[in-house]
C-alpha cells in the first residue's frame, strides 16, 4: 500500500505527458531523414551504447545504407557544453560525454553530435548550411559536415516531441520491466506498457543457453502474443506485430587506457577493478574467471573521476604491486579526462571491450530485414 502511495504521483504525471502526445494535444514532428531510436524503459544498465555500436557496424556493412552519411545523436549525459555540439575523436568525455565520444572514436568515419534537443539536432544534422551560417556554428561544427541520410538516436524513446522511423527499446535479461516498479521505488522511469510503442523489443545481456520456451515466456510478460520464434515476432492485443529479439554480451581482449600502458600487466592474475557504470556485474564475471579480484571500487553510473578516486586507486595499486587495473570502456573515456594520474599508474590501466551478438544467426538476420524494410 505505502509502495502504491509513493508511486502514485509519479504514475499520474507519466500517463498526462503521454495523454498529451497520443491525444494530439502536444505536437509531435519527425525528422527530414529517416531516424532509428535506440531506448529503455530502465534507467540505465541495459547496454544502449554496445547496442548503438552493433546497430553502426550493421548500417556501415549493408550494401545500401553502407554508402549513406550515417549520424548519431545524443544528449550528451553531464557535459559541460551546451546546445549543439559535433563530437570529435580528440575531444573529452567533459565536452561531450563518455558515450558519444566512445562512439566517436570507434566510428571516426561517421558523424557523431550532442544535443538536448533532439528535434533541433536532427535538424541541423540533415541540414548542416543551417548551422554553418551562423556565428555559433562556426565554432561548433566542421564545415566539412556532411548532411546526414540517417539518423541514430541514443537514449530518445522518452523524447516524445520527435517520432522516429524506426524504435528499438532493450529490456535487461537480468531486471524484467514487468517485475520492476517505477522510480523510486523501483528502477523503471517510464510505463511499462509504453514498450507496446516500439518497433522492436531487444531483451539484452542473456545468458547463451536461452531456449524457445523461455523466449516464449518472455514475449507474453511483455505483452506479445503467438510468438514465432522463426520469424521473432508476435502480435500484440490491438493487433499490431511486434519483433522481439535476444542478444548477449562479449568482452574482447583488454586494451591500454592510455599509450605508456605495459601489456605484461594484462597476464598477472590479480585485478583491481573501478567502474562508473549502473551494473559492472557481466564484467565482474567475466574477469572472475581469469583473475582474482582483490580490490573493486564502484562508483555511480557516469560518475566524473576526482583527484581523491585515482589517489584511492593508486593506494590500492600499491598494495598489491603486480595486480593490473581493470575499469569498462565507457569509464576509460572520463579517466583520460583525468590530469593528475602517474605514469607508473598509467602502465598498469587497462579496459575490457565490450560488443553485442545476437543468440543465433537468424535473429541477426532477421533484424537486419526488419531494420531495412522499416527504414524504407
């Protein structure tokens, strides 16, 4: 009952905002190209930017769309710039965000921006002379921008005002939306029921063993009906097909945070580990299996690294001398923000890769049919 009570205003203000936006009352545009949305139901921690990633690599190798100026855009989670910004690859997690910049440093050959506004960055993505006229643009973009044929949006499902062409919302294996609860006493920061609103449903981190059963059982707690694992897709109670997808994650061989980082550290078999992120369970497990992990800060998701963590960090390297320090590839963008790290810390720093695969081949090729013929 008090769960109920403290849930309650924040239920009621969700369901007006989207009354406003179904009902017409508040206007919703859509981009002049088209536009994939990449989103959650959850704050944090269903592994958007691996996903994001995987969505990059399946774009630049199809035939079609391999060809086309591809742009992603964020908000840029706790920069300090503001308004529309072009990420560089030699830029800071400060001026951009650790996502974006990730990204950007992954895919040098497409463009990458940040921008609250997702409706005005669109618009200045597919139509870069509008930007580039102006004073502010000068200063924020590169002439050389190319106007952009399509649009990924990372973390804009809540973004109403924008309607995207195509919308891919990832639920965590690990944290079901339908045994969850709202914000606060839950993880959920919106209804549950709006994951009917997407095009696509990704359940996210499974374990490789999924059966059919379960991804059966999957699809109906989330609503969709006469499950067809061939074709991994359902139908909804108002008729509407719906595809559902399983992926996993893997983690490839671990990479220097910064060029005086010494390899041979990578073979002791002893871990410091730091993380800033909202679940570092998966990679926690992951390097159990190869190292024994005898220290492990954990800090809040995109947390900025201080003078005092690298201090407390560097005690702990002290104390277990031979040990390498392991964070995630989304940390590793904010620690080289970091001024004040010694070179014998930077040595030992290292990052594990994170990447996206789908359970089998024919979910991946399936996606990559339902992606194309919703695109067009």
């Amino acid at each position: 009952m008090i769960d109920k009570m403290l849930l309650f205003p924040y239920w009621l203000s969700l369901k007006f905002r989207h009354f406003l936006y179904d009902s017409g009352l508040k206007k919703v545009r859509q981009a002049d190209v088209p536009t994939i949305c990449i989103g959650n139901i959850t704050v944090g921690g269903t592994g958007k930017t691996p996903q994001t990633e995987m969505l990059i690599r399946t774009l630049l190798q199809d035939e079609e769309w391999g060809s086309r100026n591809l742009a992603v855009l964020s908000r840029g989670y706790k920069r300090k710039t503001k308004g529309f910004q072009q990420v560089t690859a030699d830029g800071s997690a400060l001026a951009y965000g650790d996502e974006p910049l990730q990204i950007k440093k992954k895919f040098p050959e497409i463009t990458v921006a940040v921008d609250k506004s997702r409706i005005e960055g669109c618009d200045f993505l597919a139509h870069p002379e509008k930007l580039q006229s102006s004073k502010k643009g000068r200063k924020c973009i590169d002439k050389n921008m190319p106007a952009a044929d399509l649009i990924i949006l990372d973390d804009a499902f809540q973004h109403r005002a924008l309607k995207p062409t195509l919308s891919i919302v990832l639920v965590d294996y690990n944290r079901p939306i339908f045994k969850d609860h709202l914000l606060p006493v839950g993880r959920l920061r919106d209804l549950p029921e709006r994951i009917a609103a997407a095009d696509i449903v990704i359940i996210s981190k499974c374990p490789n063993d999924v059966n059919a059963w379960e991804k059966c059982t999957w699809a109906e707690n989330l609503g969709i009906r006469n499950f067809d694992a061939s074709s991994c897709s359902g139908t909804r109670r108002n008729g509407k097909k719906q595809h559902i997808f399983f992926t996993t994650i893997t983690y490839d061989t671990a990479q220097a945070i910064f060029p005086e980082g010494n390899p041979r550290y990578v073979y002791t078999n002893r871990l410091i580990l730091f993380s800033g992120i909202a679940n570092d369970a998966p990679l926690m497990s992951y390097l159990s299996s190869d190292y024994k992990i005898v220290r492990h800060f954990k800090f809040s998701d995109h947390h900025k690294f201080s003078t005092g963590d690298i201090n407390a960090i560097a005690s702990a390297a002290k104390a277990f001398p031979t040990s390498v320090i392991m964070t995630t590839e989304k940390d590793c963008q904010r620690v080289r923000d970091c001024r004040k790290i010694k070179e014998e810390l930077k040595q030992r720093m290292f990052y594990s890769p994170i990447k996206t695969a789908f359970l089998s081949e024919n979910e991946q090729e399936k996606f990559i049919s339902v992606l194309k013929d919703g695109l067009r």
